[in-house]
C-alpha cells in the first residue's frame, strides 16, 4: 500500500513535469513525422507505407525513450533532487521501476503516432493490434532499460545523448526495419542479432506486414532478457556509483 | 537512551581516508551537533548515517537497528536536510512537501492538511503555491526543512542548516529547530558556527580531519573555560621583549595572545589588576583599557582542534619529506 503509493506519485509527478511538456510532446510527434517524409521523399511519393510502418514506430519508441532517461534520471541526478529518492524508505528496484514505467508509457504512445499517421493514408485493416501492441511493449521496456543503462553512466545530459546515439544510429541500420537482414553484408549481421531492436523489429514486422523471419519465441526470449539484464545492470550500477 | 551509536565508522575514497575510525552516540532528545571546519568530514559522515553514502567499515545502529544492512527501514523514521536544497524546481512549495510526504506512504488528504500546516509554521504559506525556483535561499532551506520534517520523524539529520543565508532566516530557523527539539525530535546537526553550536546543541563532537577529536556536554565545556580568568589588555604598542618580562614578573600567567596593540592573559586564580598597571607603569607602556573576556565555546575549540591542527599539520608535512626522500 505504502509503496503503491510511492511508486504512482513518482510516476505522476514525472509525468506532469516533463512528459506532458510541449517540448516533449512535440518531439514524440516531429520524429515521426520526418521519418515519414524522409521515406516518402526518397521513394519519390510511391511508398509502401504499411512496409516501412514497423521501422518507423520502432524507431519512434527508441528516440522517445532513450531521449527522455536523459532528462528524468540524468538531470535530476545533475540537480541533486534524486538524492531525495534515493534517501527515502523505498527499495532501488521500485524506484527504478516508478522512473521508467513513464517512459515505457511514453515510449508506447510514442510507437503508435505514426499508426495514426498511416491511418490517414491507408487501410490499416489486416494488422494483428494485440500483437502489434505487445511488440511496442517490447520495445519500449527494452529501449528503456537501455537508456536507463546509458544514463546511469554518465554524470551530463549532453553525454546521455551522445553515448545514446553510438547505440541508437547502428540500430537503425542494423535491425533489419529498412535494409532486409539478409542483405546486409555477411561480416555486419552477427552485430545485428546482437541488437535487441533486431528481435523487437521483427515482432512487429510480423504483426503489421505477417513478415517475421525470427520464431515468435525466441523473439520473446530474447527481449524479456535483455530488458531483465539491463534492469538489473543499471540498478547495481546506481548501487555502486550513486551510493558512494 | 542511545538513539545513534557509531563504532568505529571509517570512509575512505580511494587511498584518501576521509572518516578515521569515529566512534560516538547521540541521546534521545538531545541536539548533538557536529562541529568541525570545512573538509572535516561532517557531510560524508552524514551521508553514511542517512544511506547516501556507503561506510568503508564500522558499524552504525538507529533506534536499535542496523543502519548499514537495514538502511531501509531506518529511512522511515529519519528526516534529512542536505546542504544543498534538493527539492524540485518546477514544483510549487506546496507541491514539493506533497511529493515528499508520498515517499513514505502518507495519504492525500493528511499529507495536504500538513503540508499548509508546515507552510504556515515556517512564514511560508503566502509562497505555497510559487515555484520552488523563484524562492530566495532562506526560503528554499526553510522548505528543505519543511520536506525533512514532513514524516514526523524520530531524528532529524541537517547539514549545514544556516550556512550561506541571510541572518534573519539563520535565527528563525535555530529557533525553529530549538521548538522542534522541545517537542521531541531528536537533532543531529553539522556547522562550522561555534556559536550556533554553543546555543542549539546539548552536546557537541568536534572533528578535525576525519577524527572525532571530543565529545562533551556543552556546558561542561564552558565550565572547563571558564575556571580560567581572563584579561585584555589595550596598550599603545606592545614590545618584543613584553612576553617574557610578563612571564618573568608573574610566573602564574599564561599568555593568551599578543598582537600590536593587546595583549591577553589567563590565569586559574583571580587576577588582580593593580600589578599590572604596576608593570606597564614601570615599563612606561600606556594602557587605556583593561577588559574581563569571558570565555565562550571558542576559547575550547581553540584549545581543543588549533592544538590538533598544528599537530596533525605538522605530521602532514612529515608524512610529505618521508614520501619525497
Ligand atoms: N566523493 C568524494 N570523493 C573523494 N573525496 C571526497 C568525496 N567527498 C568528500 N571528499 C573529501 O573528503 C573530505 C571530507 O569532506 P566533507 O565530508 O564534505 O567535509 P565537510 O562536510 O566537513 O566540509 C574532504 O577532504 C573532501 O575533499
Ligand atoms: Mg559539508
């Protein structure tokens, strides 16, 4: 009970001092939007938005998520004001949880903003939404517990981003949303079965287009357990460094 | 009753030993404050009672629990006031209380009735619903204690509460402090102000470089002082050869001070003034003043920590030639 409530006031009050900030908002939707345009225009207005519609929310969710760690946990770590969380009666696991489930939240409105993009455009009818729905899930707890990892260890908002994007650009172009696995070069795709937006990517590439090429199970598999893995990563990393 | 006891509470960063093995306790009730200058280590033993900081070794019990192992539990019935105000910019004061309340699991409509209550206690419900950000500094410490208190807990831990705000709010926060502390909180303060120190605490633990170097009773302290007389003399100028005639003519005095235009003498029996003038008569030095100074707390740290600081300077710089050679 007492930590129930711990746990929702922590949620709350990010999610009314950064989440619901016009900035915030309007990143979560010009990042989809350019990508949107970005394909459009390279493919000359002859798109095939349902195709490219998984590459666009997966990248959507990561960009959101990764982004906004570096503001709730590297900022206020920055302002001392996490010092505050960390002083009070609540365990490490459930404080990490309460400042990532806003953006596992963020993360997965982020994802479907360009669904109601494409649902302008085009008949969406045909898409698995439950699946399409866990896949976003997925995504979003993995790429969070990734920027979590990264905003753990640095000590600048500015090095967040940096270290971030070292992570987020190869996955672009290594996840196979937008380049097939099969044609990457052969010495580049053991790095690719190495990203977890890789399995994340072909979740939801199964539940928009039915074009999956991974078994649903290993898919899973392999994204609750990088997602535990960072998890637990960062909280013994904020353990050993925050707690000095 | 023992409410904190710390035994051989050590803090080292990296080959830099910060903490050196204190051992001390705090009653039930009392104010106990941490008096020590700047590095001394009072925030980094702070921040190992409170669990933001991890003891090297030692051992640490609250209110008979372990605050190592069991850090958690004791965080519920500590309040902590950091030296730097830690609440959130964004939030209003009244917001800020609220938030922190939630932490340790206070309902919405009794963290409400508390926070105004606590703003109103601390000259603060006009600013209630103003951004933390635009307060001034003594207002923003003033809320800092606010949010430390909001629990109602057992002890109430503060680093440096006064420092670096205005005199007016350093006097209403000791005063608050001193209500507080009547009503049965426990204090446990840090400060580099002897004086506040000598008003606020009930016992005081100096530290010097990472040594808890006394522990004692304020007012034992004073009374230690204060067997000693003391007198200031103002002359027109003092000699070379002042101290030792002084010492030669009245073998009973100790020498407290000599600077151009004083001289300060200390002596465990009554001092009587007619010799002196005497002396300086008889030196032809001009006196124009004769002043009784009553020893405060500072006269003690003096005694105290300026002996152990040379000390331990000087073993600084020997430990420095044992590296070069
Ligand atoms: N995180 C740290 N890493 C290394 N040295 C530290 C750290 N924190 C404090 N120190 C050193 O420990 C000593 C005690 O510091 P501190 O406890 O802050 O002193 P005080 O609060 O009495 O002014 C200082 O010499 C300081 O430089
Ligand atoms: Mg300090």
């Amino acid at each position: 009970m007492e930590k129930t409530l711990a746990f929702w006031s922590i949620l709350r009050k990010d999610i009314k001092t950064y989440y619901l900030k016009p900035p915030n908002i309007s990143w979560g939707i010009i990042f989809p939007v350019s990508w949107t345009l970005m394909f459009f225009i390279r493919s000359g207005g002859a798109v095939d938005i349902k195709g490219i519609l998984p590459g666009v929310m997966a990248l959507s969710v990561l960009f959101g998520t990764t982004s906004m760690l570096a503001v709730t946990i590297t900022f206020e770590r920055k302002k001392r004001s996490f010092e505050r969380l960390l002083l009070a009666p609540i365990s490490l696991n459930l404080l990490m949880l309460a400042k990532t489930t806003g953006t596992i939240i963020f993360g997965v409105i982020n994802g479907f903003i360009p669904v109601l993009f494409a649902s302008f455009l085009i008949d969406l009818s045909g898409i698995n939404w439950f699946f399409a729905f866990i896949s976003v899930l997925l995504i979003a707890v993995t790429s969070t517990f990734l920027g979590l990892f990264v905003a753990v260890s640095v000590s600048e908002v500015f090095e967040a981003q940096t270290f971030s994007n070292f992570f987020r650009f190869p996955m672009i172009f290594l996840c196979g949303l937008f380049i097939p696995l099969d044609n990457l070069p052969v010495f580049l795709r053991p790095l690719s079965y190495l990203l977890p937006l890789t399995y994340g990517a072909d979740l939801l590439k199964l539940a928009v287009s039915h074009r999956g090429s991974i078994p649903v199970w290993l898919n899973l598999l392999v994204l609750v357990t990088y997602g535990t893995g960072l998890f637990l990563i960062s909280t013994y990393n904020i353990q050993k460094k925050w707690i000095y | 009753m023992k409410i904190i006891e710390i035994t051989k509470l050590s803090k080292n960063y990296g080959d830099f030993q910060a903490v050196k093995e204190i051992s001390f306790f705090v009653e039930k009730g009392e104010i106990f404050g941490f008096l020590g200058p700047n590095g001394a280590g009072k925030t980094t033993t702070i921040n190992m009672l409170t669990g933001l900081a991890r003891p090297t070794s030692g051992e640490i019990i609250i209110s008979g629990q372990d605050g190592v192992k069991d850090i958690k539990k004791v965080q519920r019935i500590i309040g902590i006031v950091p030296d730097e105000s830690n609440l959130y910019d964004e939030l209003s004061g009244f917001d800020n209380l609220v938030f922190c309340a939630s932490l340790y699991g206070m309902g919405r409509s009794e963290r409400e009735k508390r926070a105004w209550e606590l703003l109103t206690r601390f000259g603060l419900d006009d600013a209630g619903k103003r951004p933390f950000k635009a307060y001034s500094k003594g207002m923003k410490r003033k809320l800092t204690i606010a949010a430390g208190i909001i629990h109602e807990p057992e002890i109430l831990f503060l680093d440096e509460p006064t420092t670096g705000i205005d005199v007016k709010s350093a006097r209403q926060i000791r005063e608050l402090l001193k209500a507080l502390n009547e009503q049965g909180t426990t204090i446990f303060l840090t400060t580099h102000y002897i004086e506040e120190a000598e008003w606020l605490c009930r016992r005081i633990g100096f530290i010097v470089d990472g040594n808890v170097i006394k522990v004692s009773h304020v007012d034992d302290l004073l009374r230690e002082a204060q067997k000693e007389n003391i007198i200031e003399f103002t002359i027109e100028k003092t000699s070379a050869v002042l101290k030792s005639s002084l010492l030669e003519r009245f073998p009973g005095i100790t020498i407290k001070k000599v600077s151009d235009h004083s001289v300060r003498i200390g002596s465990t029996e009554k001092i009587e003034l007619m010799p002196f003038m005497k002396f300086f008569a008889a030196n032809s030095i001009k006196i124009s003043e004769a002043r009784i100074i009553r020893p405060s707390l500072e006269e003690v740290f003096v005694k105290i920590t300026g002996i152990e600081i040379e000390k331990l300077k000087a073993e600084n710089e020997g430990k420095k030639k044992w590296k070069k050679l």
